[in-house]
C-alpha cells in the first residue's frame, strides 16, 4: 500500500509540473516557435521554444494571458481556460495584426498598439526566404529601411533622412555606436551576423529618452539567439545547419547553432562564414557605372589593366566570420543570468567609390581598401524579478566591446603606403526598471553610464624599400564618457485611450589630446562637458479592434564625439576635414501621426506621417587652420574644412503600407516611403539632406499554401535630379551617373524577383531565388558600388533535433 500511495503521488507531482508547460500549435498541428506568452499580472513575458513549449508556471493564477505570433490571430485568456485545455493551445493563421509584442519602445515587452512611436518587426519566417547576405541586407527586408552602400562589405542604413551616427544600433541592449562613428556612411552592421539573430526590430524617430545620444532618426534592436531550458528532466539539443550560394558574387557561406539545455543550465554556440568574389553589375543600365579596369602591381609598378568582363566590379570580393557564446544559468524562477561573447572579423576589403575616382585621365588610386574590420563584445546580463519597492523586474548590463578598423591608401604609381588605424575599447552599464503602480499604470527608468577609449595610428610605408615611418592619425588620443538617467511612463486613461511620457538627463564628456608633430593646430587639448534635456510625449487611442491612432511628440540629441571634434581625412577631391574642438550637442525636434485600420479579414492600412527640426546641427563647413584656408595635404592643394554647429535641417515624410487577403492562400503588400529633407548652407541658401533617400519602397504578391511559399516582388527607388543632390554630392562623379547635359544625377530603378521556400521533410528546407530578373544595371542612392545584376540564390536549412 505504501508503494502504490508513494507512486500515486510521484504521477501526481509529475502531472502538476508537466501541466505547467504550455504546448503552442498552428492548425496543421505545427509547433509555433518564438509565440510571446505574456501577461500584466503577474508581470510575465516568455517565449515559445522550437518545440512551441514554454513553461508558464510563474502565470499561474493570471485573468488575463495574451498569446502572439505574427502571422496569427491574437488568443486572450486565463490560466484557468489554459489548464481546462491541458496546456495545449492552437493559434489560427492570420496575416493580418494590428499588434506584437516589441521591445526596443521602452527595453521591455510591450504591444505595438499601446506604443505612439513607430515600430517594425521584422519576421523570422521572411528573413529565412528572403535569404539576406548581410544584417544590412536584413533591414532592408523591411521594406522601411534604405540601405546604402560604398563597397560589397557595407550597409549604412537611411532612416527618415537620417544616418550614420544619428541612428542607433542596439546589440542585445547594449549600445554598438562608438565615440568614432562618422557622419560620412558607415559599415559597422555588418559585424552582426543575419543567422544568429532572433528578432529584429526598428524603431523610427527620436529614442533619445531611452537610448541617450545618436537616436535622433531611428533605432535599430537586435536579439541574438536565446540559450533555451529543457522544459524536461531531459537534456535538450536543437541547432540549425544553413548552406548557401549565389551566382552574382560566387557566394560561399556556411552556418551552424547548437543549443544545449538543461533545466537550469543552457548553452548556444554559433558560427558563420562568409566568401564572397567580386561582385557583378547587371548588364541593362548606365554606362557610367563601368569600371573597366582595375589597378595590379607588377614587377614593382602600377598597372591599369582592362578587364575581360566589363560588368564586374573590382575590387569588391570580401569574406566574413562570426562566432557566439552564449551562456545562460537560470537558479529559480526570480533570477535569469545569460552571458554572451560575439566575435567578428572580416577581410580587407576594396572601398569601390574610391577606386572609381580618374586623376589625370586615369585611376587615381592604386590601392585603397579598408583593413580587417573586426568586433568583439563580452555581455552579461542579470535579470531579477519579484515584487519589491522599487521594481517588479530589474535588468543590469555590463558590457565590454573593442573596435578596431582601418584604411589603406596609395596613389597610382606611388611607392608610399598610408595606413590608419583606429581603435576603440568601449566599457557600458545599463540599468533598467520596470514597477507596475496597477494594471493601468507602468513605470520603467533607469541609469546609463558609458566609456569610450579611442587610441589612432598612422603610418607610411615605402613599398620598394619595405620601411614605415610615422604619419598622421585619424583621431586624438581620446577618452568619450556619457552618464544618463531616464524614467519612462505608460498610463492607461480607460481601455481604448493609453498615454506614455518619458523624460532624461544626459551629461557627456570628452578629453582629447592632439599630436603636434604633423600639424600646428593652435590647441594641445580639447575638453567638452555638457548637459543635455529631452523628452517624449504621446498618445495611442484604439476606438475598436480594428483601428490604432498614434500621435508623439519627442526631443532627440546628438552629443559632439571624436570623430567630430578630432578627425583628419580627406573627404573629398581637394578638401581636407580638421579638428575643432569648439562644438556643442545637437537638438531634434520631431512630431509624427499615424493611422492603422483593419478591414475585416480582408485589409490593412498603415499610414504615418512625420517632420524632424535638426537644430544647431553638426555640419562639415570651410573653416581656417593658423588662419590658411588652404593646405597641402598628401602632396595636394585642399580647402580646409571641419565639423561645425553651424545649420537647421528638416525632414518631413510618409510612410505607407497596405497588406491584402486576395483569393485562397495569396496576399498582397507594399510598403512605401517619401522624404525630404533640407539643410542650411554657409550663405543662408538651403540644400537638399544628403541622408533625404529618394522615394523608395517595395511590394510583394505572396502565395502560401501547405508547405510552399512563393514570393514575387518587385523593390524600387525614385529620381533624384542634379539639382536635387545635396551641394557636396553632385561633383561625385565616381558614384553618380551623367544626364543628357553631363550633370551628375541618381536615375531611378526597379528589380523583379523570385523566392521560394519547400520544407523537404521536417528537419530540411529549401529556399531559392531568383534576384533582379531583368538584369537592371543600378545603384542605391548615394551608392558607390552597383547592386547585383541577375542574381541565383540557394540555400539548405536543416534542424538538428
């Protein structure tokens, strides 16, 4: 008798625990992976497995649980109602959400529909048919984001006519953006690896009161994979092997992730490479992107030699390897630990706009390439949550990262190499709170304190000879601090109407010393150390299921760094930029609208419409050095220019996306986006905002039946005239192509294209695709490298479980 009673209770045990795992499922009886389980009392937020499992224990009691995934209609209910249903749920499809949970609105779980600012998700499902080359490639999946691009090996993102250093890249909540992020475009997102992410997602307009200094256009979150627990006694391991290739750059890629969990204990290890060859153009558009030729050392000279294919764009091959740790320790239900390691490391790469530019009636460079780009970041992150006086949930991340890139210069015929290196230790810590005053009533706030230590070196070698000696450096040596505090409020006035307020402080600091040796700057030093104020206001009122207002209201900035107080380049033909160390913070002010309407089961209509004031914005302007307005520079007369507070911008825009049912299993959506911007020149004129993208947008007819999806689509981009380029844009004829009179101009252009994605089996999937089918020859605005012309895709997925 005692052993029966003894076994009845050990199966009672196991009953109650297995209970407590929650099993999410589509119609076809497929497992609905990264669902978000959450509820507001208690406050709990957690995600579905591989397997559709998650353990919501800690739930247990809750009225009022949502479960979301895009692509299905949103299930309300209880605790209650889920153990009536054994823990056993079934999500119906629905391509058509007014809401999801998102992240980067406030560092914590939250709807769409209750935030004002504009946020985008971007879908696993689409990033694996779309098959991105690159974590720039990936936003541009968005259909929201312009992507620009130099050279194969970048990506420096557009968003609301802002780039650069006046977006954010956040990197599982750590700031990416550095004291030497540059005004000019920048290749830094690249470092992230497209495979190893979790989620995305894209914030428009000012975050500066969660996020500090840069996020005046945008933020842009990225979550990298998750370690998973076993929600069994047993160990668990799943992974993702992932082979591919392409015909316009003769890819060669391979990935892999494993993830191993135990009950407390879970480890997720990632790798990815990348080899690319030369890139080719496509065979139907202007003339003026040939380059013919390119530039070989032989026998101790320079040789210009004429290429057997004209289409190919040389020198543009590169190749890529990422690595991540990640550990995750989770003692009980109050505390989680996860520490991650992220390496990254690419090969030198040509810097192609640069290889274009003629000196001479020939080519004015030799050699011009960027060194290795390399990444790595240590990331640990402790999570704590109970219900204590000063928060419900708590976050505390510590965050070491160390930047180290380069640039590689000799001009044709030149025996002397330039070589400058750059690198940045980069120290973080963020802590973030979240307080619940009541289901209508949240709070969250925080402290951030960040330390950027930046150390420049230059040299000149004589490549005959074989010596170095020492040259100008690109920056100061210099150190670039920020201290912010921050509290963010979300007020539920009744159910259809919901505020948020947010307000923070920022004090940053930069010391700075220069190197007299190769120029008389008349200062040894410059120290900076200012405060900065702003705020957030808005409103989102949602009279029905089927409609969401927004209105907000936000204040951005943008403290002075390195790069633009300290910075020695040569920017352009004939001007050479220069320190000035007399700079003050920049101020966006920006209002926008938006309008989301749900037709049925049939329609979507997503509309918002903003205008951003840059106020006293950091601008290259002519400037004087020891009273010269002129100098030699690498043996060339130049215009001597800096960094300067010294102009208003504004941009105002729409953006606009429709989603449709059609007949059985085929959807059509298209998003588009219209901007413009203008900007102050010295003499009161305005100018066209270099970061303005011209109208752009893409849409996609969508067939989705048992296991195949087909996607065509077609991505397109509007005019820009000469006389529409910005000033300091249209003497760039290595990048622009040439109207009926000659003048520099960015033509307009569209690309058709196919994918298509047929799971084999349930551990193997296919995706192919057929990029830019009529073979447009084109470039991105502002591009200095031609797109891939008609371009092949495949690639294998298999899962290992």
């Amino acid at each position: 008798m005692k052993y029966i009673v003894c076994t009845w209770l050990f199966m009672a045990v196991q009953i109650a625990v297995s209970a407590q795992v929650l099993t999410v499922k589509d119609n076809s009886g497929n497992p609905v992976e990264l669902a978000t389980v959450a509820s507001k009392s208690p406050n709990e937020f957690i995600t579905t497995d591989e397997n559709g499992r998650a353990d919501i224990s800690k739930l247990k009691g809750s009225k009022k649980i949502e479960i979301r995934s895009i692509g299905y209609k949103t299930v309300y209910t209880n605790y209650e109602e889920l153990q009536l249903m054994g823990f056993d749920v079934t999500m119906k499809a629905s391509t058509l959400s007014m809401d999801e949970i998102v992240i980067s609105a406030t560092k914590w779980e939250l709807s769409s529909s209750e935030t004002p600012t504009k946020i985008v998700s971007i879908p696993t499902e689409e990033i694996v048919l779309q098959n991105p080359q690159t974590a720039a490639d990936l936003l541009n999946v968005s259909g929201k984001v312009f992507i620009q691009k130099s050279q194969q090996g970048g990506g420096s993102p557009m968003i609301r006519g802002f780039a650069t250093n006046r977006l954010l890249y956040t990197l599982d909540g750590v700031r990416m953006n550095t004291a030497i992020f540059r005004g000019g475009n920048i290749q830094n997102v690249i470092s992230l690896d497209p495979f190893a992410l979790e989620s995305t997602e894209v914030f428009f307009g000012p975050g500066s009161v969660i996020y500090g200094s840069d996020a005046i256009g945008g933020v842009m979150s990225f979550q990298t994979l998750t370690p998973q627990l076993s929600e069994s006694n047993e160990v668990e391991v799943t992974g993702n092997a992932v082979v591919r290739t392409s015909s316009a750059n003769n890819e060669r890629t391979g990935h892999l992730d494993v993830n191993v969990g135990w009950n407390k204990w879970a480890f997720v290890s990632s790798f990815s490479s990348w080899d690319y060859d030369h890139l080719k153009q496509g065979s139907d558009g202007p003339d003026d992107y040939l380059k013919p030729y390119y530039v070989q050392r032989q026998d101790s000279s320079d040789v210009v030699i004429t290429q057997d294919d004209p289409l190919l764009q040389i020198p543009t091959a590169y190749s890529q390897i990422n690595m991540m740790q990640k550990v995750r320790f989770k003692p009980n239900a109050q505390w989680d630990i996860q520490y991650g390691f992220h390496l990254s490391e690419t090969s030198s790469y040509g810097r192609y706009d640069r290889h274009n530019r003629v000196r001479n009636g020939t080519a004015r460079y030799a050699e011009w390439d960027y060194g290795p780009q390399k990444w790595m970041m240590n990331n640990l992150t402790l999570t704590h949550q109970g219900l204590t006086t000063m928060y419900d949930k708590m976050n505390v991340r510590l965050a070491y990262q160390k930047f180290e890139e380069s640039r590689i210069d000799r001009s044709l015929n030149s025996d002397t190499r330039t070589t400058q290196t750059e690198m940045v230790d980069a120290y973080s810590v963020n802590i973030d709170l979240l307080k619940n005053l009541g289901e209508q009533h949240t709070i969250n706030y925080g402290i951030e304190y960040v330390s950027n230590e930046v150390e420049s070196s230059g040299f000149e070698t004589n490549i005959s000879t074989n010596s170095s000696i020492a040259s100008t450096s690109r920056y100061p040596a210099a150190t670039w601090e920020s201290l912010g505090v921050y509290i963010n409020e979300q007020f539920k006035v009744f159910d259809e109407l919901s505020l948020q307020a947010g307000l923070r402080y920022n004090q940053f600091m930069i010391d700075a010393t220069f190197d007299q040796q190769f120029f008389n700057f008349p200062f040894n030093n410059a120290k900076l150390e200012e405060g900065s104020l702003t705020g957030s206001l808005g409103a989102v009122y949602r009279p029905n299921d089927n409609w969401v207002i927004s209105s907000n209201f936000g204040t951005a900035f943008r403290a002075p760094n390195v790069d633009d107080i300290g910075k020695i380049f040569d920017s352009e033909p004939g001007a050479i930029t220069v320190p000035n160390p007399d700079l003050k913070a920049e101020y966006a002010y920006n209002f926008d609208i938006g309008v989301a309407a749900k037709i049925g089961e049939v329609a979507k209509i997503d509309l918002t419409a903003y205008y951003t004031l840059l106020d006293n914005a950091l601008v290259r302007r002519n400037f004087t050095l020891n009273g010269n307005d002129s100098i030699i520079y690498q043996g060339e007369l130049s215009q001597v220019q800096a960094i300067q507070n010294a102009a208003q911008a504004r941009v105002y825009g729409v953006q606009a996306g429709i989603e449709l049912n059609l007949a059985d299993h085929f959807q059509f959506t298209s998003d588009i986006n219209y901007q413009q911007g203008e900007e102050e020149l010295d003499d009161g004129s305005t100018s066209s905002s270099r970061h303005a993208a011209p109208l752009f947008g893409t849409s996609r007819l969508k067939f989705n039946h048992d296991k195949l999806k087909l996607e065509f689509y077609a991505s397109y981009q509007g005019e820009i005239s000469h006389d529409d380029l910005t000033v300091e844009e249209q003497g760039k004829d290595e990048i622009y192509a040439k109207d009926s009179e000659g003048n520099t101009y960015a033509p307009s252009w569209y690309t058709l294209n196919l994918k298509a994605m047929f799971p084999v089996s349930d551990k193997l999937t296919v995706t192919a695709g057929l990029e830019n089918i009529t073979d447009q020859r084109y470039r991105p605005y502002s591009s200095g490298v031609s797109a891939p012309g008609r371009n092949f895709i495949l690639a294998l997925r298999a899962r290992l479980n």
